[in-house]
C-alpha cells in the first residue's frame, strides 16, 4: 500500500538552508549585487585562495557523480528506487537551472566588467569564466541538489549530518563569488533552485518507496 505524500526533511541541512535564504536574501535587499560581489572577492588571502579552489569542486559533476554511483556499493541503495530518485532529484534541478540560463543571460563579472576589471581579484590557477550564463550558478544549484539529497538519505541516527553537508553547499555557493565566476544573486537563486527542486521531488518519489522510514 502506497503513502501518501508528504514532505520529507532533513531538519538540520533544511534549517541551514532556511537561514542561509533569510541572511542572503537580507543582504541582497540592502546592498547591490556589485557592491557585495567586490566585498566577498577582495577580502582574500593565499590560504583561502586554495581552499575555495578545493571547495567549489563539491558542486561539479566530476565529484557528485562519482559519490552517487559509489553509494551504490552499500546494500541499501542497490536498488532501482535509489537510481531513479538519485536521477531525478540531480538532473530536474540541473535541467531547470539550464532552462533558466538561457532565459536570462546574465553576464557573468569578468563580462560585466570588461573594460576595467584589472581590480577583481583573480589566481592563475583558477578557471577564469567570461561568458554570459551567469543566472543562476550551476555550481551552487548542484551543490545543494547534491547534499540535500545525501541529507535526506541519511538514517535517523546519522541525521545531525545535514549540518555539515548544509554548510558544504553554502560554502560552494560563497566561492563561486570569491572565485570571480558569479554574482551573490546567482548563487543565491542557485541553491534555491537546487534544495527546492531536490526536497519536492525526493518526497515524491519517498511515497513509491519510503527509504527514510527503512534506514
């Protein structure tokens, strides 16, 4: 007998994403998107420079889905509910935040900026980004697809997790701003577009199949 439908969440990587949503969106209110992206990309040092060079790559394909198909080797997951839903909750969101770019075709700082932006802070080592598909960030979009799916996978007793992995998305979302590579506003919609899409779409397919119940 199938369940009905309800929302599944993880309360402790929901309760960062809900802060981290009040305390962006306030920032954005009161400061423009120029001002807080020359705030976050000039306060920088050597050290930092590296670690979000590090952190960002939690929110490429080339991290996320590898750990999805690894997550297949435990027992729990080796089965056609967990490939579809893991599909589903990491394509939807990507499919829509491509959708979207198309649509807005934001320009991205080193654009926006290309006349004089021998002030924005940039490493060699980093991928220097000057197209126009700035809105929303795609990183930030996968990061928290990707973690608020792990969060919602997890056991009952392992939940308090979906702490770190709520602060491992916002982290992503902060260094694709100091990285030069998107505005606080596409980050920003980013992560909504990811944790939303992930959340409706796991508790969707939890009524086929109530994983969160079993674990």
């Amino acid at each position: 007998m199938q369940s009905k439908a309800r929302i599944i969440l993880n309360p402790y990587f929901h309760s960062v994403f809900l802060l981290w949503v009040s305390l962006a969106g306030s920032i954005l209110a009161i400061s423009t998107r120029i001002d807080i992206f020359k705030f976050i990309n000039s306060h920088n040092t050597e050290a930092t420079d590296r670690l979000f060079f590090l952190i960002t790559y939690m929110g490429q394909p080339e991290v996320i889905i590898p750990t999805l198909i690894a997550l297949m080797l435990l027992p729990q997951f080796r089965h056609k509910w967990y490939f579809f839903t893991g599909v589903a909750c990491n394509i939807s969101p990507l499919i829509i935040q491509q959708v979207l770019k198309k649509l807005f075709h934001h320009d991205r700082p080193f654009r926006m900026f290309s006349q004089d932006h021998d002030w924005i802070h940039f490493a060699s080592y980093w991928t220097k980004l000057v197209g126009n598909n700035s809105f929303p960030s795609g990183h930030s979009q996968g990061a928290f697809s990707f973690f608020c799916f792990l969060s919602l996978l997890l056991p009952a007793r392992y939940r308090m997790f979906g702490l770190l992995f709520g602060i491992f998305a916002v982290a992503v979302c902060y260094s694709r701003v100091y990285l030069a590579a998107h505005f606080f506003d596409d980050v920003f919609f980013g992560s909504i577009v990811g944790a939303v899409t992930t959340t409706l779409l796991f508790s969707l397919m939890n009524k086929y199949h109530p994983v969160t119940a079993e674990l």
